[in-house]
C-alpha cells in the first residue's frame, strides 16, 4: 500500500473524530470510511481496475471527498472536472483523457447525458451515492457493469492517483500525472510549513476540481488530523459566520477573495480564531495584504505552486518568521533553481526562469518524453515561470516567460507595469499584455478593473494611471492605452487568462 493510503488509514482510524462538515452536519472517520467502501463497490461492479481513469464531476462536498478517496484506494486514476462545464464544451474537455467510467453530480448528469452517451457511456446504478450531503452522484461506465471485478493490488507509492491538465493561461493545457508519492510529499510539505495540527479547521471555498484545495486543503489537512468545512464556493455574505461558527483556524484563498474581504470591514473578533489566510494561485498586491493584516490582525502567507508539483513550491514563513512584501517566500521541501536561457544557475538577484526539483514534482508531462530540448532534464522541471531569488533564498516572481513583452527589442515585464497600476487606490486589478505593432512589434496594454466599476470616471482614472505610470516606469514600459473593464477573463482558481485578452478588441468594457 502507499504511504499515503497508510497515512489516511492512520488519521481515520477513530470513527468518533469529525472530519468533513457539509451542509449542517460533521462526518466522521467511521462514516467516511463506510461512503468510501461504498464508492469502491460500485467501481468494482463497472469493471475499473487499478490504473483506469475515473472522471470526477462533482461540486465542493463531502460527496466530492468521498468519491476522490475512494478513486485513491482503489487505484484507479481521477480525472477531475468542473461540474458547471457547458455541455457543448464537454467534448473537448474529454478529448484530453480517456476515462473508463464517470462519476457526476446529478446536475450535470442531466445536462451531459448527450455527449456522455456520444463518448460511449452508459448510465449505471444512483443509489450507492444518494444522500451524501443530499447530492446524488451518478455512475456512467464505457462498458457494462461487470460484477466480480477487482483491482490489480494494492497502490503503490507509484500508482497514478490524479491526471489533471495546466491551466493553459498563456496556450493548450498540458497533462500533469501525478502518482500517490507526489500527493504524500506535497501534502507533508504544507504540513510542514504551515505547522497542521489535529487542532487545525480548514476552510475550503477554493474548487475542488483544481490542486491548491485537493491537496493543501483537504489532503494535508485530513493526513495532520484536523478538520475541514466544505463550502460549495466563496461566499462573502457567509463567511465570517462560517469562520466563527466552526472555529476556522486558516484559509487557502485567492487574491480577488482577499480584496473582496477588505471590503466587508467585519469587527477583529470575528477573525480572532484565525492563524493566518494563505494566498496562491495569482499575484498577490502588498497593500491588499497589508489591509487586510490591519483590518483583522491576522497575517496573510503569500505562497506560489503549480499542479506540476502538486501544490506548494514557496511559502512565507509562519510568524515569527520573515515574511517579505512581494515575495512568494521560500522554497519549501524540494529544490528551486533560477537558470538562464541555457539552462544554467544564476547568482542571487540575475532574473531567470525557475526549476524546480523534489518528491512532490513531476518529472515530464504526460506524452512528452524527458528532453532538454523541450524544457527537462535531470529530474528539473522548467516553470516558464521569470523571477529571483534574493541573498535570504525568498523568491520573486516577475512573470510568464511566455508573458514577456518585446518592444523594439526591450523585453519588458507584465508584472512590474501591473504592480505600479495596482497601487492606485481606486484600481482593483490589472492584467497587461502586448498586443502586435507595426513600428514597435509589440505595444503595452493594459486592462483595469475598477474598484467600483458602477461609479468610476473611466476618463478621469485612465488619466490618472497615464500619470502615475509616467512618474514610476521608464518612457518604454508605460502603456500605450489603458482600458477600463468591469472584469478580466480567469480561470477557476483567479488566474487572468492573458491569451483571451491577446484576442480582444482592446476598448472600455463596464456595460
């Protein structure tokens, strides 16, 4: 067996301790133990056996938690999918993989049962789920349901566990398989650096279908004993009643979360159980951290990972530690690089493209054999993430290689421009991209969202981003326009998706 399987029959091995809390009730050990037994049957009874994909359609839920576990033990491979994908993008979705059986929430099953019929399923049995926090989950398989079936063995530390695609911000998503050793190490490696105790109640508002909540969250936090409250999504009206009501002690949030948050001026002992908020996913502005320490007296870790290992990369120490203002921390649990175009390291403060190395990462994508040519070698994964480390190890990153922006020959950086545009009191976010010019190759623009789109003099505060732009960056760097919008195109998890606003007429968009 794996030494993450072992580890989870370690942490639930009393049927008396809470675990999961979904709408109004704690599940304990015994109980999800029993659901993940139950889950096993009916993927015994569609034939999957250990290695076979199973495609996971299923909102943040105790239901969710007891399907991803049960794919686990049975070593089968789980593919998991946002359950609110439009059915005429499914198709697409599922061109990626080749799952042999499928388990979506009732919803979703409804609205796919055209194109999940087109790809070959066929819809089995409901009932092994019905009732897991009043979500029914339904069973599709590629086959016949054969009973008497089982899997090949036990998992090992090198069964696949997850297949899951990049977010394909800057072009085509990518495979990443990760095996149960990656999912160990990764989730060790938050319980590490965050200190996870069995005291620790975790809030988990992030999707589900992406890595930051299936293993900083759930994983990490079930292997260090504690506790987790399943909210369906981020809401803001209820948060601070959850977070108080449940006796919250760290949430793993995006942060848009954290700027929303600003905004609800709740009193300091609604956050007084909190030991700090986590941020990952996309850049995080130093004054929404600094607001948000001074509006609740709790500190705000920047973190950076990606699905290529599993999670966590870099984290900010926990206080006392040093957390630095624009840093995503320091390497944590495996091996981080700055390299130059050769591949090669460089010195502290040298911008260059990040490697990272260790038991939580990859060691090529699915399909794309191990070559320097394409980016690997050696074990190292190249993030095409641009940054550097200062003489204390705390890294810094400045941007997407694929982000970089060439202007007659001057490489400029999207994430210097977007820091100096964010300052602006009235700016909640930015994202700056650089769209084809005649003379120059590439010229800056910029998309802003307002504070307050509903109020704002678009005019007067473009103006004002002009100004400040010309007072902090050199001539070349500043934008060549700036556009006004309500919001900017991102994925699940907050990340601007640039490759859409490459293909966007660049005008004011608050309609």
């Amino acid at each position: 067996m794996s030494r993450l399987l072992r580890a989870l029959d370690d942490a639930l091995q009393s049927d008396s301790v809470a675990k999961v809390f979904d709408l109004e009730r704690w599940h304990d050990a015994g109980q999800l133990k029993a659901d993940i037994a139950a889950v096993r049957a009916t993927l015994f009874r569609m034939g999957v056996t250990s290695g076979e994909q199973v495609m996971v359609a299923v909102p943040n839920s105790y239901a969710f938690v007891v399907s991803y576990l049960a794919c686990l033990y049975h070593g089968a491979v789980v593919v998991p999918i946002n359950p609110e994908t439009p059915a005429a993008e499914l198709s697409r979705v599922m061109e990626r993989f080749s799952a042999q059986a499928a388990l979506v929430v009732a919803g979703a099953s409804d609205a796919w049962a055209g194109e999940l019929e087109a790809s070959g399923f066929v819809k089995c049995e409901t009932n092994h789920t019905d009732g897991l926090s009043g979500l029914s989950v339904q069973s599709w398989s590629l086959q016949e349901a054969k009973p008497g079936l089982s899997a090949k063995g036990e998992p090992s530390d090198d069964t696949p566990a997850v297949l899951m695609f990049t977010s394909g911000t800057t072009g085509k998503p990518k495979g990443v398989l990760l095996q149960h050793r990656h999912l160990f190490a990764a989730a060790n490696n938050v319980i590490g650096s965050h200190e996870l105790t069995e005291r620790d109640v975790a809030y988990c508002i992030l999707p589900l279908f992406h890595i930051n909540a299936q293993v900083i969250v759930l994983l990490s936090t079930i292997l260090s004993g504690g506790r987790v409250v399943m909210c369906d999504k981020f809401h803001a009206s209820s948060f601070w009643e959850d977070i108080r009501r449940h006796g919250v002690t760290w949430v793993s949030c995006v942060p848009t979360i954290l700027s929303i948050l600003t905004k609800l001026n709740a009193p300091k002992e609604a956050a007084k159980g909190l030991r700090f908020f986590r941020s990952a996913s996309a850049p995080l502005t130093p004054a929404i951290g600094a607001r948000i320490e001074a509006m609740y007296d709790v500190p705000v870790i920047e973190s950076y990972g990606m699905t290529e290992a599993a999670g966590q990369i870099c984290v900010n120490p926990l206080p006392p530690g040093v957390r630095k203002s624009g840093s995503v921390g320091k390497p944590y649990g495996l091996s981080l690089a700055i390299v130059d175009a050769d591949h090669r390291p460089l010195p502290a403060y040298e911008l260059g493209e990040i490697a990272i190395r260790g038991n939580n990462v990859i060691e090529a994508y699915v399909g794309m054999e191990p070559s320097p040519d394409e980016g690997y070698g050696e074990g190292w994964i190249y993030t095409g993430d641009l940054g550097y480390q200062d003489d204390d190890g705390y890294v810094y990153i400045t941007g997407r290689a694929k982000e970089i922006i060439n202007r007659a020959g001057e490489k400029l950086s999207p994430r210097e421009i977007e820091d100096v545009l964010n300052a602006h009191e009235d700016v909640a976010r930015s994202a700056v991209v650089g769209l084809p010019d005649a003379m120059y190759g590439e010229r800056v623009v910029a998309w802003v969202v307002p504070q307050d789109p509903d109020r704002v003099q678009a005019e007067a505060l473009r103006e004002s981003l002009h100004e400040i732009c010309a007072t902090h960056l050199a001539k070349h760097k500043c934008p060549s326009q700036i556009v006004i919008a309500r919001s900017l195109p991102v994925n699940a998890t907050g990340k601007v998706q640039k490759h859409i606003l490459r293909e966007i007429e660049p005008r004011d968009m608050l309609a």
